[in-house]
C-alpha cells in the first residue's frame, strides 16, 4: 500500500526519485549494507548518514521495508499487471509461514507465471544450525500448501525437495528469475556463478522486502518460537 503524503503526491515523488542519477546505487547499498544492521533506521538517520533528500530516504525505505501489516494488507490487492516472467524459483525451510515468507512468495507470484519452491529436506535441514525446532518436511509443505490455496496460487506452483542450497537453480535452464530474502541475497550470485560455469544464462535476481515486527526487528521463525512476536508480526504482551 502506498502511503500517505499531504504536501506531495506520492506516485510523483516516486517518479522523481526513481530519476535520480544515484537513486539505484543508494538504494542497493541501504539494502545490502543498512538495513541488515539496523532495520529500524528512521528516514532522518538515512537522510544524515548518506546525505540524500527526505524524499529520496522516504521512498528507498517504503520500497524496502515493510510491516506486517502492510504485508498483509499486499496479499488482499489483486494483482492485474501480468508477471514479466514465465517461471521464477525460491528457497527456503518454511518451519511456519509467517509475513517475511508472505513478502517472499508475494514477490515470486508478482515476478512470474509459475515458481518453483525449493523446501529444505528434513536432512539439510538438519545441517543450518536453526535455533528451534524443525517440523518435518511433510509438515511444512503442508502448511505451504495451504497458504497457496488460499491465495489462489496453488495451479501456478510446483514444490521440489532441497538437499542443497541450490536444487533446480543451478540445473534447469527454463528458470528465468530468482527470489530471495534480504538475508540470503549473496546465495543469489552463487547461483548465478554456478549457472555462467554450466553455459546457462544468469537468473534475474528480485529481492523482496525486509518485513519487521512491530519493534522494528527483522520477523523470523525463531523469534515466533521464542514467544517474542506473532506470525503477523506483532509482538507478544506479557503480563508482568
């Protein structure tokens, strides 16, 4: 969802912005080196630290942070603009669906016709140094499956096992597009290397956004199972 600006109208401050001749490079470096260190940043802390305009600050971050709530709200407006591409792949171990894994799959079905969804085998699972319980893979895909139908994305989506941190990425060439997190972004050029050694074209790489809880913290499946915040991200009042 757009947000609200009284003094300027927002699709015009985007449009500007989007011109600025630094615009890309400011928003890959808040992307890649900012925010995974301090996602809560306010937009005066960008203006300050990297010397851009409020509106240039305001827009980077709107386009690479969200709430949970946004996130939710994203998943309730229909998408007409038809995907760019024919098919897209992601990864990941899905110990729960939550709204960082909503913005994930929400970015691969706006991305592309079809997505591939790599899940972690109970195995290499097993192997990622996770700090809380795994379900089982059948219990996993089951709750992925799940949340696919209910989207209406379930036709559009095939699931393979990953006892690697590649699986079909690095194997089939009809893979157009690759999805990532913020967190696992650097798997992207792995993959990408690994494709330019076997004679296949590099994939096209969409990170989706860093979705935060309502402390501003990065939600994560770990902090769900500590009891610190709900899957929506919202955090857990306790009684004192």
């Amino acid at each position: 969802m757009e947000p609200f600006y009284p003094k300027v109208e927002w699709h015009v401050l985007v449009e500007t912005v989007h011109a600025l001749p630094l615009y890309a490079s400011h928003k890959a470096y808040v992307r890649d080196k900012i925010l995974l260190s301090k996602p809560d940043i306010t937009v005066e802390e960008l203006v300050s630290r990297l010397g851009m305009t409020s509106g240039e600050a305001m827009v980077i971050l709107w386009e690479l942070r969200k709430t949970g709530g946004e996130v939710l709200q994203m998943l309730k407006v229909e998408n007409v603009e038809k995907p760019r591409y024919t098919l897209a792949a992601l990864g990941g171990t899905f110990s729960m669906i939550h709204v960082g894994h909503m913005a994930l799959l929400l970015t691969a079905f706006q991305t592309a016709e079809k997505v591939i969804i790599g899940v972690t085998s109970d195995a290499y699972a097993s192997t990622l140094s996770k700090q809380h319980p795994i379900p089982s893979f059948e219990e996993r895909t089951a709750m992925i499956r799940r949340f696919l139908a209910a989207q209406g994305w379930a036709e559009r989506s095939r699931m393979v096992k990953l006892e690697d941190p590649y699986g079909p990425t690095v194997e089939d060439p009809t893979i157009e597009a690759l999805v990532v997190s913020p967190s696992t972004a650097s798997r992207a050029v792995e993959i990408n290397s690994k494709r330019v050694e076997r004679m296949m074209k590099p994939l096209e790489v969409f990170v989706c956004p860093l979705v935060v809880a309502e402390d501003g913290q990065p939600v994560s499946s770990t902090r769900v199972m500590k009891g610190e915040i709900t899957v929506e991200g919202r955090l857990v009042r306790r009684e004192s």
